[in-house]
C-alpha cells in the first residue's frame, strides 16, 4: 500500500514538474538578433560573427537564432565578454 502511495504521489510531481518546466520555457522572453544586438549595443554584423566564432551564448531554432537575456548578462560579465572590447557610449573601447 505504501510503495503504490509512493508511486502515485511520484507520477504527480513529476507531471506538475514536467508542466511547470514547459509553462517557463513558453513565457521565457527570447531576444532576435536584433533586439540581441540592441541589448548587448552591438551591431548585428558583430553578433552573426561573435555566433560564428561560438563567442556568444545562444540558441538555434531551425533557421534562425533566438537569445536568453539572462544568458546574455552572465555573458557580459564574464571574462569573455571582457576580452571582446566593446565601444562605450563615448566611442572609445572597454577592455
């Protein structure tokens, strides 16, 4: 009797888990390459290169690319982030 409570109660969390999991993928706020661009204020040229060069945190859905701006901010402040210098506001570089 115990072991089928287990079982059932087992089933359901991982049910409630596996809806959860797809409900956060499906709201999750994806960024084009533009708006990546934007957020990141790069042009769009530079980002298709960082892509090229497996530089920059992304995910490919079918043909085109689509970014997690979480992913991009922990990006920012990595060192690889660092060791791409970035214009600043003023025109000069970062890095």
């Amino acid at each position: 009797m115990y072991a089928q409570h287990c079982s059932a109660l087992l089933s359901i969390a991982q049910h409630l888990i596996s809806t959860l999991m797809r409900r956060n993928i499906m709201e999750k706020q994806w960024l084009t390459v533009a708006e990546a661009a934007e957020f990141l204020r790069l042009g769009r040229s530079t980002v298709y290169r960082l892509l090229r060069e497996g530089k920059l945190p992304a995910h490919k859905v079918g043909r085109t690319w689509r970014f997690d701006p979480e992913e991009l901010n922990v990006w920012i402040r990595t060192d690889k982030a660092k060791k791409f210098p970035v214009a600043d506001q003023k025109g000069g570089a970062n890095g």
